[in-house]
C-alpha cells in the first residue's frame, strides 16, 4: 500500500510538472530609431487535444474553448490593431507580420461544416459569441464584410483529423472599430495570472493604447509534434506596442517607482503639460538642404537617455507567473536586444542569461518579489537594428468629386538582386464598385521590358448591392530595386439615408489591403506578411436637416388642419338668444360702454400731445 502510495505520489507530480510546463510567456525589449522601444509580449498555453474535446480546461480559458466548440472552428486568428508601422524607420516588421492585424478589428478562421451555408451560418455564430467575450462590433461583421480568401492565407495548425475539404475559410474586417480598454480587459482576463503577475501586470490602457503602434493577437490551432506524442491545441496571445520613450516618461500625477535595491519610492509630476524643447537645446541635422537658422530638423538623439520599466509602464514586474520548464527549473521571462557592451541594472537576485551572438540577454524575474530593469544612458549610434523590410506598400485615393475616384497602390522592392512575388488580397465595400478593365500594372523604375510579368495571376469576385463585398486578389512580381504601380477607377454608390452612420461627413473606412510574400522555403508559420493602411472614402452625403424641416412643415399642416376638422365636429355652435342669463340688450349696452372708454382715452391723449 505505501508503495502504491508513493508510486501515486511521484505520478501526480509528474502530471503537474508537465501541465505547468504548457504555459510560458516572454517578454522582449528592443530600442528603434527615433527614440522607441518596441515591447513584445508573448503567452503561449497548450492543452492535449483529448482534454479539450472533452471540456477539461486547464491553460485554455473555458470561455474561448466551448465558443471554438460549438462554432465548431478548427483554427482561429483574431486581431485588434491601431496606429501605423513605419517600415521605413523602424524596419521589418516583428514576427514577420503574422501577429499583426489591419486598424480595427481584423478576423479569419477555419469553420467545420458540409456546406458555404452551414459554414457561415456557424462563422456569424463564432462572431456573435467573440462579440460578446471582447466587448466589440463583431456581430457587425455580417455577408458584405464577409470574404473567402483564396491565396492569401492557409492554415497554420496540423488538421490531420479534419479533411481539408471540410474546411472553410472565411475572414472579415472592422476597420472603423476603436481599440480601447475594453477589448484589454477580456484579453488579460484569458491568462493565467489573470494581469495580476508575471509580465502581463505591466499591461496597461493608458501606456498601451497611448502607443505609437500597437497590434493584440490571439491565435488557436491544433498542433501535432513530430514525436508521436499526441496532437495538442495551442493558444497563443501576443501584444505588440512601439512607446515613444519620452512621452511614455513624462508622469501622469502621482505614482510609485522601484529602486535597484526592491525599495519603493514615491514621486509626483511637477510637469504633466508636454511642453516643446527650447530652440537653444535642440541638436539639428545640417545635412538636411532645406537646414537653416529657420528650420531645423532634430536629430535622433532620444535613445541616449536612459529609462526603466518603471517610467515606461508606471510600475515594476509584480513576481512571476507559472515561468517553469518541464524539470520545474524557472526559465528567462524578460529578454532585450542591445549591444553587448551596453550595461543593464536589475533588481537584486534577477539571474541573467545572455546571448552574445545574438546581442540578447534574458532574465529569470524572482517568483514573489517586483522585478525592475534599468537601461543606463548610452551611445546613440550603438543600436541594434531591425532588418529592412522585404517589401515596402502604400495605397492613397486618386481624383477629386462624388461620383468616381481611383485607387493607387505603390510596391517597392529594395533588393537589388531579387525579385519578389506575393499576393495582394483587398476587400472594398459593396459601395465602391471598381472597373476591373481600368487596372493597370506600370514599373516605374525600372525597364519596361517586364511590364507583362508585374501580374501573373487575378481572382476577382465582383460585388453584389447590399449583399458582399468586392474581393480581389493578385499575385505579383517586383523586379529586383524596382517600384510597381497600379492603379484602377471605381464609382461611389449613393446610400440610402438609413444606411449613414451618425458622422457620416467623415466618410467611410476601407479595409487595409494584406499581402503575404510568397516563397518557395517557406512553411505557413514562418510567412511573412504586411497590411497597408486604411482608406477614409467620401460619398455624397445628403443634407441630413431636410428631412428635419419636411417633418415640422408637415406636422404644422396636419396640426392645423386637424384642429379646424375637430372643432367643427366636436363643438355644439347656438344662437345667442338661445343662452340662458344673456339678453342680446344687455349685450348691446356693454360694447357701447366699451366704446365709449376707449373713445375718452383715445381724445384725452391728442390733449395731452397738443
């Protein structure tokens, strides 16, 4: 009996040791240009496959996983995004651009079902039930905001249970959706620590949503290791923010800050008004040829001052939060990415674990006590830079007037010796219907000789009024050091005046294009893809006061037309003879004496006057 006690014993813990190995999270620093700081978190949960068909929730929040369930979704990918990417400052985008949405709320999963019909009745159902979870417009995500990609994404997960031709893809946009602390909350709720330690205490609405960028993820999939050891589902959350340093710095009222030495201190904000720097203290960048005593460009001097998490995100790392590997051994949780001869302080006892190939050092946060991290001052020009993007898009409105417009799209390759293909994926609303024959396809700069290569091939699905959307999806090619353009005309549909939104002078959102870069080395998980901006259309927008007007002229009328028709069929009209106590002589002798009066006024004032 004590044997099969301690064999019990020992098995138990094994069991627990392994399921605190299905979460981990990480957290990584990394200074850009122009005084940013990227912060990339990352939370990955894991359960086996058997346990999660059979609603036994660990890691995996039982109120995402029976949503995934009764939808019946094998894979999802949910995106809340805002701000703009500068590629051209900041480089390539972080994981490649696969954790990155378009601005709004961008959605796409792979549904379950025999038929289209099935499979989208079940995808309104998972966006009905994801509305409700994030505090968001999903619902509003219905047919004619509703596409089905065809080149532009595939799946990331292992379906082998699952036969691909059971799959459907459908994927939907709201660009015009507001990121706010509202979707933070449920996001953090879905954690272990439920944003109270470990490195999601660090997240908060004003620091992360007073980001330059900023992209939250959330991503299920099953996955199944080469070992043979069963097929797991796999959640993964991401946050991606870029803080400007120096505003992030500047205090909000009354706060605390951890010292080096675990002691907290307390300080208020003398400044909270942004004021500009004196022009005596700014540095200018001569080489600039429009530099004058009159105009002055800063130069890139903010990533010399020095920061810690304390003044970026207003408080320190609160302990750890299941940071185990599967020998129960703590693991780094926090990692930034500077040269190695830059010194970093940490809170006493923090162990570090650097990487001097790839100029990363990483630290194990003590499980009860507040981590803090401390970047001295340093060298500007000592920066450990993001890679250049592999592809750089833009896409602007062209032409003036309400009733056509034109869209131009530029793709610049910077390789000097590769070219490059991908898809290019755009949904436009039903109302901006496109003229497929007006697209064109130009390099300009480089040889004409490749113009019939730019586009190798096009799956256009044209819209219907009221019903969907326009789909388009190109696959092309940029010639090595080349930029590509296209362009094509579309004409504005008008409205019905139900059918504008309360701010209707301020247009209309139009969905960022995706692109995903094609390569032939290159599975789904490590695919690299990249979303332009969104689009502010104008249609002619009705003068909204007319109705206002034709419904107070209409109901003046009516009142009065009204109230003649009941005063003529509710009121009794009778001679005045016929009234009892009123005598017609009586009546005779009263307006006489009435006029009388009015006749000694009207003379005694000529008196007076003369």
């Amino acid at each position: 009996m004590r044997r099969f006690f301690c064999f019990f014993l020992s098995l138990l813990l094994a069991v627990l040791t392994t399921a605190d190995s299905d979460y981990n999270e990480r957290l990584v620093f990394e200074p850009l240009p122009q005084g940013s700081l990227l912060a990339s978190f990352n939370f990955k949960s894991q359960a086996s496959l058997q346990s999660f068909q059979k609603q036994h929730f660990r890691y995996i929040p039982r109120s995402l996983g029976q949503i995934l369930q009764h939808a019946k979704t094998q894979e999802l990918h949910l995106r809340f995004s805002s701000g703009r990417w500068d590629a051209e400052s900041w480089g390539a985008r972080p994981w490649g651009g696969t954790k990155e949405g378009g601005t709004g709320v961008e959605l796409w999963a792979w549904v379950e079902a025999e038929s289209d019909e099935e499979a989208f009745s079940r995808w309104i159902t998972l966006n009905n039930a994801l509305s409700g979870l994030f505090c968001a417009s999903l619902n509003f995500i219905d047919s004619t905001r509703t596409t089905r990609p065809i080149e532009s994404f595939e799946p990331t997960g292992d379906h082998a249970n699952v036969s691909l031709s059971r799959l459907h893809l459908l994927h939907g946009t709201l660009p015009r959706e507001v990121v706010c602390t509202e979707n933070l909350t449920p996001f953090l709720k879905l954690l272990p620590c439920k944003g109270k330690a470990g490195i999601s205490s660090l997240l908060d609405g004003h620091k992360l949503f007073d980001a330059s960028w900023q992209t939250m993820s959330i991503d299920v999939k099953p996955v199944c290791p080469m070992e043979g050891s069963g097929c797991l589902v796999e959640m993964e959350q991401t946050v991606d923010m870029v803080l400007d340093i120096e505003r992030s710095k500047r205090p909000r009222g009354e706060s605390r800050a951890l010292r080096i030495d675990n002691t907290a201190t307390d300080f208020v904000a003398d400044n909270p008004i942004p004021r500009p720097v004196p022009a005596e203290e700014l540095i200018c960048d001569t080489s600039k040829p429009y530099s004058s005593p009159e105009a002055c460009y800063p130069l890139d001097v903010s990533t010399t001052q020095m920061w810690s998490m304390s003044e970026i995100f207003g408080r320190p790392i609160k302990g750890s939060c299941l940071a185990t590997d599967t020998h129960g051994d703590p693991v780094e949780s926090v990692c930034i990415k500077v040269p190695n001869e830059h010194r970093i302080q940490t809170s006493e006892g923090t162990v570090e674990r650097n990487n001097l190939s790839k100029n990363q050092r990483c630290y194990v946060i003590p499980e009860s006590d507040f981590f803090e991290m401390t970047l001295p001052q340093q060298d500007s020009q000592a920066v450990v830079g993001r890679p250049p993007p592999s592809l750089y898009a833009s896409r602007s409105f062209t032409g003036h007037g309400q009733e056509r417009g034109g869209v131009q799209i530029l793709l610049t390759n910077p390789s000097r010796d590769k070219a490059i293909s991908f898809v290019y994926f755009e949904t436009l609303p039903w109302f901006m219907k496109p003229f497929m024959h007006t697209l064109k396809a130009e390099i300009l700069t480089s040889s004409p000789s490749s113009k019939d290569q730019i586009i190798t091939s096009m799956y256009y699905r044209p819209a219907l009024d009221r019903q969907r959307g326009t789909q388009l999806e190109l696959q092309i090619t940029v010639p090595p050091a080349s930029t590509v353009r296209l362009a094509y005309d579309f004409e504005k549909a008008i409205l019905r005046y139900t059918e504008y939104p309360p701010d209707a002078n301020r247009g209309f959102d139009v969905a960022p294009a995706v692109i995903r870069i094609l390569s032939a080395n290159t599975s789904p998980d490590e695919a690299v893809y990249l979303r332009t901006t969104s689009l502010l259309l104008s249609l002619p927008t009705p003068d909204f006061s007319m109705p206002y007007n034709v419904i107070i002229l209409t109901s003046t009328v009516m009142a009065l037309a009204f109230g003649s028709v009941y005063n003529l069929l509710v009121r009794r009209f009778v001679g005045a003879d016929e009234v009892e106590g009123l005598s017609l002589a009586k009546l005779k002798g009263r307006l006489r004496e009435v006029g009388e009066r009015l006749r000694r006024r009207f003379r005694s004032g000529k008196e007076e006057m003369r």
